[in-house]
C-alpha cells in the first residue's frame, strides 16, 4: 500500500467538505472503472489493471467498500480475508478523493468493512505501509488507538529481493488481536 491519501485533479467546491452525503456500499463490477481511475488519480498508490479493480469489486465485494457522494466515487477500500488467515482483514489499498478529505473517511471506511458480517470472525488487520508513507502510519495508528488494539510491524516485501524497479521495502503492520465490540 502506498498510501490512504488520494490525490485528484477535482478541486473541492464550497460545501463539499461535508461527510453527511456519503453512500457506504460494498461495491459491484460497474464500479470497477471508477475505482480505476481514482487509483490513477491518487499517486503514489500503485495502478492495478482494470481487470484486476473489476476482480476486487466483483468477487471482494464484502471486504471492499465504495464511497460515492451524489454518485461520483470518492473514497475507496480494498481489501479481503486470506484464506490461511481468516480471522484477519489485509487492507490492500485505501484512497480518498481530494474532495473528501479531512472526514476521517479512511478510518470511517475500514471501520465500515470491520462491522459487516463478512468479518464477524476478524480479531486483527494486516496491510502493508512504505517507511515513508506518513499518512498510512498515521491512520492505521489512529485506527490501532480506536481499536483499543497493539499495532505492530516488520520489513516484509524488501526493496531488493523482492521489488526489481527500486520499489521500496513495505512493512507488515498487524493491529490487533480485538474483540468486536471495541469496532463501534
């Protein structure tokens, strides 16, 4: 994960910075464009395909979420339970519009995730954060404090070994374990 702040070339208008118009929904394949170019829009995060965005909405569904205001995307959330781990949350990536920042929307988004019945068994979330992403640091320490959870981490994906173009090291950030009642 690059990072949970989007970039977008939108400018906010006067009155857009309200959260009170935002439609929380799991997402379907006829948002998968849209995911698409928020991403584009949201340098440093790392562009999938399309195929890849219409994937996650399509068969992640329940572990993703679309934010629209009056129908435009403007927050997203992948993320999925691994099959070896199931009672984990690994959020892939996070981004949100220019135009819905500064509405703890981040948060608000994986918190929304957490209260589905998808993840009625999830005690702990994984993701993957750059040395110097301050802004995903920063929310999944947040989310850590509201969770009332440990956040840890460790080199994982390294620069060298693992990354051929210079990418660099992503840590393994787990928060948790915690109980469900601390998600409200």
């Amino acid at each position: 994960m690059e990072s949970n702040q989007a970039v977008s070339a939108v400018k906010p208008e006067a009155g857009m910075r309200s959260g009170g118009d935002l439609d929380f929904a799991a997402p379907g394949a006829e948002d998968g464009p849209a995911v698409h170019a928020l991403i584009a829009a949201c340098p440093p995060l790392d562009q999938n395909s399309v195929y890849a965005n219409l994937l996650q909405c399509a068969h992640f569904a329940d572990t993703c979420v679309a934010v629209k205001r009056e129908g435009r995307l403007v927050g997203w959330v992948s993320g999925y339970i691994p099959p070896q781990e199931p009672d984990v949350l690994f959020v892939w990536q996070v981004a949100v519009a220019e135009e819905a920042r500064g509405l703890g929307l981040a948060k608000r988004m994986i918190r929304h995730i957490l209260d589905r019945a998808s993840c009625a068994g999830v005690a702990r979330i994984k993701t993957t954060i750059t040395p110097d992403n301050g802004a995903s640091w920063a929310l999944f320490k947040g989310l850590a404090k509201g969770l009332e959870a440990d956040i840890s981490d460790a080199p994982w994906f390294l620069k060298d070994k693992h990354f051929p173009n210079g990418h660099e090291t992503e840590h393994l950030v787990t928060i948790g374990p915690f109980a469900a009642a601390r998600r409200s």
